[in-house]
C-alpha cells in the first residue's frame, strides 16, 4: 500500500526558479544558494521543474541533476516534489523512477499536450507512469491555460479513485471546480497553483498551495493562511490584495523573467530565463525592484 504523510502535501511550496549562466547552463551553486535562502526565510517545500523551473526548457538529464540538486540541498529540512510531465511518457517515467530514487516525497505531471489526446489517452499516460513506478505518490497538475486540459471530477474519476494520485494541483481560475473536487473527494490533497487567489481557494477546499511567487513574498502566504485559520478574513484580504497588487507588476513584467530577476535582487543571481523568453527592459527591472523591496502590510505583525 502506498505510504505518504499527508502533512508533507499541506504547506505553503516555492514553486521554484532554476537559475542560469549566461551560455543558458544551469548554475547549480547559485540553485543550492537560492534553496538555502528559502528555507531560512521559512518556506515549507520545493515543487522543482514545474513552469517556474522552466522545466520544459530543460533535458530529461537537467531535469534530474536540478531534482538531485535541490533534495541534497533540502537535506532532508522540507519535502520535495519533482515535476515529471512531458509529452513523451517513456520521458515521464524514467524521470518519475529518478525522483523516487532521489528522494522526491511524490511527482507531478501536466497532461501530454500537443496533440489533442483524447481523455482516455490523458488518463492512460497518469496510469502508465503509476503502473511503472506504483510505490510512489503522484499529484495531476491541472493547469488548462498552458495545456488545454481542465480537470474536473467527471472526466478526472477514474483517476481521482486511484490510491496513488493523492492530490491535484488546482492552476485554474475555476474555483467552483476545485471545490466540487474536493467536497466529493475528501481525502484527496487539493493545492492552489495561483498566487493571486489563495485565500479565496482556501475558503472552496484547498489545504496548500504551490505558486511561483512564493519564492520572493512566503511571509505574506504564511500570513494569508493563519488569517485563514483564524477566521480573520478581513485580514487575510489585506493580505491578499498585498499579494495581489505585487502579482499584478510582476504578470506585467512577465511573471518568470520578472520573478527570476526578484530572486536576484534578493541575493541569489538567477541570470535570466532560457529563450525564447527574453530578458526584461530596465524600466521593467526598476518596477520589480519596487514590487520586491516595498514593505508588507503592518497587518501581516499580527501572523508572522
């Protein structure tokens, strides 16, 4: 039977950055530097090559040395779950086997893309990679504006029903589909993937979230939550609007380059992302300054 603790699955993840050298290389130190200033500043795990980690743009060999890198910098201190999708799914499950090997608490895949895979298809490829590789925790990356694909509790049950898929990765603005999700699947782990709607996804069921942003402001998600838990709504908005004013510089930068340069101004040189992205102007430079070095509300005191 399949082990896991459910407490590794609901804490606030850094969805996280892989930064480069300027030849597009992947400049390991400053990774092992940019995993230790996050976990002093207290985030909770690492959810490594997902979009973030531009790890599309990465090879099956990047994807595991980077996946090796951050668990031996972790050190065993937070969990770490390994992105594995792609549309190839022998790629899929040799990087699936990898991170089991490697220590990884679980996977997660985006559905194949591309090519139109009928749902049928989509729900063969979760099962070929838990059938290969089934002493390991799996978690569906529902992310519809980047693959086409939405998730839901119909066309996902099968899935859903499945032991080995603890949880589903909920990147999508329908929040009555997350709820629904998680009122007739109890004991799956529901996890907001957007930044600027966590506080309202933790009222329709979500128990963590995984966001891109996490990497520059955890203190403010640490906040939303015990706002959340305490029943504090009317602080847990303020909080949220923080996020949400920060949010709206950084998507109008680019949210990536803009959140790779963030990491840098706090330290850790993350170069820029892979192209086709394109580095960001100095007039964009100057805005995320602000966004990064603007204080928190004085409100966040009463949490953090």
């Amino acid at each position: 039977m399949l082990s896991y603790k459910k407490s590794d699955f609901t804490r606030i993840y850094s969805a996280l950055m892989v930064p480069f050298h300027a030849d597009e290389s992947v400049n390991y130190e400053a990774l092992r530097q940019l995993v230790e200033r996050e976990i002093k500043e207290g985030v909770e795990g690492f959810y490594v090559c997902g979009s973030s980690g531009e790890g599309l743009l990465m090879s099956v060999e990047e994807r595991e040395k980077v996946t090796e890198c951050v668990i031996a910098q972790a050190a065993g201190r937070v969990p770490v779950i390994a992105h594995c999708g792609t549309v190839r799914t022998a790629d899929v499950i040799e990087l699936a086997r990898h991170a089991k090997e490697a220590g990884c608490a679980a996977v997660s895949m985006i559905p194949p893309y591309y090519y139109h895979f009928s749902m049928k298809e989509i729900t063969g490829y979760y099962l070929d990679v838990i059938d290969a590789v089934p002493d390991l925790p799996v978690i569906i990356y529902n992310i519809p504006s980047f693959t086409g694909i939405e998730f839901n509790k119909d066309n996902a049950s099968e899935l859903l029903a499945n032991p080995n898929i603890i949880g589903i990765k909920h990147t999508s603005k329908d929040l009555y589909n997350l709820e629904r999700m998680a009122t007739d699947y109890p004991d799956k782990i529901l996890i907001n993937g957007y930044d600027e709607q966590f506080l309202a996804a933790l009222c329709m069921g979500a128990q963590a979230t995984i966001g891109t942003t996490v990497n520059l402001f955890y203190p403010l998600f640490k906040g939303v939550r015990a706002a959340f838990e305490a029943r504090d709504l009317d602080t847990g908005k303020i909080l949220q609007q923080d996020i949400n004013w920060r949010m709206e510089n950084i998507v109008k930068v680019g949210l990536f380059p803009a959140t790779k340069y963030g990491c840098s101004l706090k330290g850790t040189d993350c170069g820029t992302c892979r192209r086709p992205f394109r580095d960001i102007t100095k007039e964009q430079k100057a805005l995320i300054k602000k966004t990064v070095e603007t204080p928190y509300p004085d409100v966040l005191k009463k949490y953090v």
